[in-house]
C-alpha cells in the first residue's frame, strides 16, 4: 500500500534543504535518510516540515538516524516550519537535545 | 619469544588496545564497529589479507561485512571447521587463522586471515593479541548493544508519553467546539499517528438507506477498498442517530515492514472513537437543547401575543352579568374570545378557535383579532364583515389552517342579537323557561375555502332570565385517562343544572366539573367559555 510522501532537496555548499510533503512514516522517513546519504559531504541539514503534519514514531526513529549521521561528522540538523502538534511530538521524544529548529530556511541558513 | 620479552611487548600493546576499545565503543552501527575492527586487527598483524563476514545465528549462512575479495573467492568451510574455540591456526593452507566468535545477540563475527606481508604465519605474541582483541571486540560489542538496548528503552519510553499526552491532546482538541468542522480529520491524523498505522478510514453510513453520508481516508488520496481489504486491519465503529461510524485502521508500520496491531493499538482506536462518538452525541444534544430553546421562546412568543389579545377585563352591560375564562393548554393554543363595546349600547360579543397550535395559530388569531376591529367600525352587517374575514384568512394562512368563528352582537337595551355562526361549535342560548336553542346558522369556518358562499345570519332575543353561553371545543372534548370526552350532554345537562349561579361562578364550576373529568390526563386543548346573563 503507498502512501503520499514526497520530498525536494537543495545543496547549498554543505548544507542540504530537504522540504517534505505528506505523512512522515516508514517510507518518508526512509526517503529523507536515503536523501542525505547522497550527499557524503554534507555537514548541516535543514529539514522543511511545512507541508508534513504527521509524523509517527518510525519515521521519528529515522529522523533520530539522520541526527546519529550527522553527529558522527559533526555535523547538525536544524527544524523548520514546525507544526505545533509535531514540535511537541518531536519534545517529548526528545529530539531537539540533538537538533536545533528554526521558524524559517532563511533563517537556519544563517 | 622469551616469557619475560612477550609480558614486556604486550604491556607496551595495552595503550594501543585502549584506544581501540574507545574507538569501537564509539562506533554508531555494527557496520561501523565491524569496519574500525577490520582496521585495528590491520594495523595489529601487518597485512590486509583480512576478512570479515557475519551471520544472525549459528546455522545461518555468512555475510560479507567487510573484504576486498568477493564472495565465491572465500572458502567458508574453514570458519564452520571451529568448533570449541573461537579461533583456529594454520599451517601451509589458504588461511593462517580463522576465527567464529560468538557475541552476545546471538550474532557471529567470521574472521579469514590470509598470509601476512612478510609471508609468515601466526606467532605467540599475534595469538595471545588477537586473543586479545577478540575479547576487546566482544567487550564493545557487548557496549555497543546495550547503548542500543538503553537507545530503545528511552525511545519506547517517550513514545509511550507520546501517545498518553496526544491521547490527552486529542480528548481536549475533539470536545472543542470549533474544531467540529475538522473533527473527523483530526481523529483521523491522531490515530495513525498513535498507532504507527500505514493508512486509515472513517465512513460514515446513514443506516436507513445504507447510503454512504461521508467517507475521509489518511492519506487522503488512498482507495478506501485498500483498507478494508487490507491483510492487517483494525476496525471498531459505533451506531448513533441512524447513522453507523466506522474507524478502520490498515498495516502497522516498524522499521521491518508491516505488522498486525496489538491490542494497546485496539485500545487506542477506541479511545478516540470513543471520543469522537462523545462530541458528536454532546454536539447533537447541545442542538436539542437549543432547539427546545427556540421553541420555547417561539412559544413564550405566541403566548405573549395571545395575552395581549385576550382581554384583561370585559365591558360593563347594563342589565346583564357577563364571565369568561381562556386556560391555555401546555402547548399555546389558538382559542380567543373578546366583547367590544360598539358605542349606541351595542356589544360584539366573540369567541374564536384556531384549528393547530403555537406560534402561527396565536399570529392567526392576531390577524383575526386586527381585521375584527378594524371591520366592526364600519358597522358591516355580520354576514359580510364574515365573508371579507373569511377572505383575509384564506389568503393570509396554510391550506391547513382556520378559524372556527363565532360573533353577535347585542343590543342591550332590546336584548336583540345578530349572529352568525363561522363553523364554530353550536353556541348555546337557554332560555328562562329551560329551552334551550342551538345556534349555528352561519357557514364555514374562516379561510377553510374562498368559494363565495355567502353567510346567513341569525337574529334573536335575549330576555331577561336567558343566558348564552359560548364555549371552545376545549370543554365538550377534554378526555380523562381512558380517552373518554366530557360531552356535549354533560356540558348541556351542567349548563342547565347551575344557570341560576352568577356568570363567575358558573364559569369557575364548570372548569372544575372538566378538570374533574380530566383527572391526571394533560390537558390536551384550551378551555374558553364566555358566559352573559341578562337579569333585567
């Protein structure tokens, strides 16, 4: 059964822009992790959420995979366009003592 | 190798096996584990003839984890020639040393070590280190399982706070009533999201007609039939108002694929179902509510209108006594009775009923009441002041609405009366003597028909000793318990039996003679009697 997930991605420099679309689950989590393996030099992630407004906890486990590859190259991934209800999911799992968030991309690019 | 030379050169090695304890423990995956082993055992035994492969348990097959060769260049038969020990040597074969080390998730780590640069084989210092970084490798992995093992806990752990606090959240986010026209989409994304399921459903059927009244999957664009056939699916649905609520739930989500859901993921599916049946059941009862509201207002309304219509207080006539009482019934009704003093001694003496109830019976009385005044001053005959009312209420009520009507008027010096009757009951004239005359030349209720069928008047004498005595349907028919009427015989024989009391007290005794009829049955229509006596 598939479901609508759908992600674009940006290099700039070292910083990879992933902005995603749809239900954040096995799949979608897989996609962003198979996203940043293309790219072996990237040391910072900004992940777009604006069009994804659920999340459950095996696309959580792949996003906490994404922060365990960026670490290892210390390198970092920072939130952005965070819906309310998946900021605090992202809380209470604890994610954002490993990742950063922002409001914007303009402004995690800074 | 001497003993003292071979403690010496390990103690100078323990700093090195350090390190590389540090640094696997460091390692992220067993890939990566595997991989900085694969370059310590290099870097400890001078070659790259090593190889390292893995399998999930003893009888499985082995894996390449890391090599330079491919698989059909290894000859796996030398890792299952261990048994005992985890490590083998050779001598002029194709491997030197060979290695099996079990580790603690049932895993197995193969080693193939193939001639060193220099050529030689294995000596006592590279079999006592590799023993020892055997041990260095289990020990990390050992770690490095439990920092996964801990990794887990903490997980399953905020995930179980995660679904306690959205399970809270969701309760909160559907009891809110502007989040009704979202309802189902929020249930919808909590679900899935609570569960880990792949896709979701929520059908609405009206159970009447089996017609379907709404249908949402997640994600929305998903054939619903994928759901219902899927191979794991949860359903729970409940019946309100006719209609039945289906929340289906397919294909729980794990890392591996997909799975069946436990029973805490049943749990869950009904707790919002559960949730969403109580804002529905709360939203459809807070609309009752406000419709009784409504109603009652609309009612308070109508009696309001009646009340003011109604007169508070009847004219005096000289030479007669004159009583009348209007008892609404629990819903408001549409009875009306008036006198009007025309001037010249001349009185209008009215009593009306309403065929229906409420608000749009107590506006037809309204209408009937305004028009009267309004034609009584131009001294029609009753006839035609009958026929233009007639008129007015045909075209300003529903085909299932009319007045039963019924108007004298009194001269009160002669005791002359000119009546006419507008389908109303028989209005009842007993005469001193004890005859009684029914009057009920007229025609047709007002508005039943506009067909121009005239009305016929009557015009007696009311003498001194004669009472009339006008009445509702509200008398003759109110019922006891047993569906049993008060009758017209009773109402004539009551009426004939106490016309020698004054107005008021005939009209109070004759209250209580129906109430008394009625008993505990509810009133099931409006009591209106007017009753004129002329004593001079």
């Amino acid at each position: 059964m598939s479901t609508e997930f759908n992600l674009i991605s940006e290099l700039h420099n070292k910083t990879l822009i992933i902005k995603t679309e749809g239900y954040i689950n096995n799949i979608g989590g897989e996609k962003i992790v198979r996203e940043l393996e293309k790219h072996s030099d990237v040391n910072k992630l900004i992940l777009n959420l604006e069009k994804s407004k659920v999340v459950n906890s095996i696309g959580i486990s792949h996003l906490i995979e994404v922060i365990e590859k960026l670490n290892h190259v210390n390198g970092k991934l920072i939130f952005t366009n965070l819906d309310p209800t998946i900021e605090k999911t992202f809380n209470i799992m604890g994610l954002f003592q490993f990742a950063e968030k922002a409001d914007s991309t303009e402004s995690a690019l800074k | 190798m001497g003993q003292n030379s071979l403690v010496e050169k390990l103690s100078l090695q323990a700093e090195s096996f350090q390190e590389g304890f540090e640094l696997l423990t460091k390692s992220n995956s067993f890939e990566e584990l595997t991989k900085n082993f694969w370059h310590i055992l290099r870097g400890n035994f001078i070659t790259t003839n090593i190889h390292l492969f893995h399998k999930a348990s003893k009888e499985s097959e082995w894996t390449s984890i890391k090599t330079e060769g491919k698989p059909g260049d290894f000859d796996f038969s030398f890792l299952d020639k261990i048994n005992l020990t985890p490590v083998k040597y050779f001598e002029n074969e194709k491997y030197t040393a060979v290695v099996a080390l079990p580790l603690s998730d049932s895993l197995y780590l193969g080693i193939l070590f193939g001639s060193k640069l220099d050529g030689s084989g294995f000596n006592d210092f590279d079999k006592i280190t590799l023993q020892i970084l055997l041990q260095v490798f289990s020990s990390a992995h050992k770690s490095f399982i439990n920092q996964k093992n801990e990794k887990k806990l903490v997980f399953e752990l905020n995930e179980k706070i995660l679904q306690l606090n959205n399970l809270i959240d969701t309760g909160i986010e559907i009891s809110r009533f502007d989040k009704k026209n979202v309802l189902f989409d929020l249930a919808i994304e909590r679900i899935v999201t609570l569960t880990n399921a792949s896709s979701a459903l929520i059908r609405v059927i009206n159970i009447a007609n089996a017609t379907m009244d709404r249908q949402i999957t997640f994600p929305d664009k998903l054939n619903p039939d994928d759901i219902i056939n899927s191979r794991y699916k949860i359903e729970f649905n409940f019946d309100f108002n006719n209609k039945q609520y289906l929340f289906a739930l397919s294909e729980k989500e794990t890392r591996k694929g997909v799975t069946s859901f436990s029973d805490l993921d049943k749990l869950l599916l009904q707790a919002i179902a559960r949730q969403v049946q109580a804002s529905i059941e709360n939203e459809y009862l807070l609309k009752q509510s406000l419709e009784k509201e409504r109603i009652e207002k609309e009612l308070a309304l109508a009696a309001a209108i009646q009340q003011r219509i109604i007169p508070k207080e009847l004219p005096r006539i000289d030479g007669y006594e004159i009583a009348a009482i209007n008892i609404p019934s629990k819903e408001v009704g549409g009875d009306y009775y008036d006198c009007i003093d025309l001037g010249d001694n001349k009185f209008a003496i009215i009593i009306a009923d309403v065929a229906g109830k409420g608000i749009s019976a107590a506006l037809l009385v309204n209408t009937l009441n305004a028009a009267l005044y309004s034609y009584l001053e131009f001294n029609l005959p009753l006839t035609e002041l009958a026929d233009r009312l007639n008129k007015l209420i045909f075209k300003s009520s529903p085909p299932d609405k009319y007045i039963t009507f019924f108007i004298a008027v009194l001269h009160s010096k002669t005791g002359e009366l000119d009546i006419v009757n507008a389908g109303h009951n028989p209005i009842l004239l007993l005469r001193k003597d004890g005859i009684l005359d029914q009057i009920e030349a007229g025609g047709i209720g007002l508005g039943m028909l506009d067909l121009g069928i005239p009305y016929t008047g009557q015009s007696l004498v009311m003498n001194t000793g004669d009472k009339l005595f006008l009445y509702t349907d509200g008398i003759p028919e109110a019922m006891n318990i047993r569906e049993e009427e008060y009758s017209d015989e009773r109402m004539i024989g009551f009426l004939k039996n106490n016309s020698e009391k004054s107005p008021q007290d005939f009209i109070r005794l004759i209250v209580w003679d129906v109430r008394q009829h009625v008993g505990t049955a509810q009133q099931s229509d409006d009591i209106t009697s007017l009753f004129v006596k002329r004593f001079e």
